[in-house]
C-alpha cells in the first residue's frame, strides 16, 4: 500500500493522505483521508471517474493534524509572523490553541488571560515582562527553554530579531473574557483597556493595537496626564 503525504503549507491547510488499494481489487480506487480541525473524513473515490463512492465520518478520531516537519515550515512562512503581533495560529483545537511567534515586535500592552500559557523558545532568546501582585518584573526565556506562566498574570512577551516561540494557550471558557492593557510609563496606572473573548489571538490583538497607536486620546493618562508613546 502506498502513501502520498501533502505537507501543511499556506496553500494547503488540509492534509491529504492517498492510500492506493490492491490492484486485484478496486485497481483505480483510492482512499482520501481529510483531516481538519477535530473531525476526518474517510472518502472513498473512483480515480478514473473522478467521482465519490462512498463516505464514512468519524467524529470521535480526534487525530488532528499530521506531524510536519516546523523548521521547513518557518522557512516557507515566516512572512506570517510579521509586526506588530508577529503570532500564526497553527492548530485551534477544541482544547487548546498552539501558535508560531516570531520577533522582533514592537509592543508595549500586556496580556492578561485567565487560563495558564506554556513558552517554548525554538530559536533565540525572549524576555516575558509581568506584573505579579503590582510589582514589574522581568522573566529571561532562552533559547530551548520553556515556561508555564500562571492564569491572570498581565505579560508583555518582548521578542528580538531573527527569534521563534511556541506558545500553547487553553481554548477559552464560555464567557470568560482576555483583557490587552497599557500601563502609563510615569505613573503605572492602567492607561487603557480592551476586553474581547479570544478566539484568535493572531487576528484579535492586531487591531486593538492600531487603536491604541492611532489615538493621543487613548495613550494619555488619566490620572497622571502623561502621553504615552506607542512604542
């Protein structure tokens, strides 16, 4: 039996596994299996008529994606991973949510998520910025080391140049809310503050960012009166 595997690229965000049948029986037959998010399809299709023959669905095979090899996929898609999020969602499962980060990024917000977050750092070195119980610390992440930060605790990820992470994330409860806030550099106050519930982190910070950038109104303390720069 043969196998042909087409790899996950921008292109082709489905795989597809070709699996020839014996040639004493069904000599054109071939078995496609589609794998998408949490479900796959087995079909079974009629090469020569190029017509389906059967379907069978299996909802409890949560296989997921194939295996692929993530240094040739960071070659072919590191445009992806661009300013100001720099983030690609690679799976969003219906637990958890795996994203590809590159650097270097321009961000001065900190997240806030009420669910722990799991860091690896595949190549180079990254510094997580938090505020543990009002207190701003620094947390170094090197290269192949990993970190589980802790639910609700406001982080900044700061990335350099030429760097990629991996980040895990729980796919968020019913209801529950991600928060992205900016602290006044004079003063420390939360100069302002959006709630969304994530669903793509990847897309969803983007244009909360712009927002923030593109109003002196928004960067402006409140308490304190100071302009915020956007980077």
């Amino acid at each position: 039996m043969a196998a042909v595997y087409a790899g996950l690229t921008r292109n082709n965000p489905i795989q597809l596994i070709y699996k020839k049948k014996s040639k004493s029986w069904y000599s054109s037959a071939y078995h496609v299996m589609i794998v998408g998010k949490s479900w796959l399809e087995l079909i079974q299709v009629d090469k020569q008529a190029g017509r389906r023959l059967d379907i069978m669905s299996e909802n409890t095979a949560r296989i997921g994606l194939m295996p692929f090899n993530f240094e040739k996929w960071i070659k072919e898609n590191s445009h992806l991973l661009k300013p100001p999020v720099n983030n690609y969602c690679l799976w969003n499962s219906d637990d958890f949510i795996v994203m590809a980060v590159g650097g270097p990024n321009a961000r001065n917000d900190y997240h806030v998520n009420s669910t722990e977050e799991w860091f690896y750092q595949y190549k180079g070195d990254m510094l997580l910025k938090v505020v543990d119980g009002g207190e701003f610390k620094d947390i170094p992440i090197k290269e192949n080391e990993m970190f589980l930060l802790p639910g609700n605790v406001p982080h900044n990820p700061v990335r350099f140049e030429n760097t990629v992470g991996v980040v895990l994330e729980r796919k968020r409860p019913a209801g529950s809310l991600d928060h992205l806030r900016w602290y006044c550099e004079q003063c420390t106050e939360i100069v302002y503050q959006e709630s969304f519930h994530c669903t793509n982190l990847g897309t969803q910070l983007k244009p909360v960012i712009q927002r923030y950038f593109a109003s002196e109104d928004l960067r402006t303390c409140k308490k304190c009166g100071h302009v915020n720069p956007t980077k």
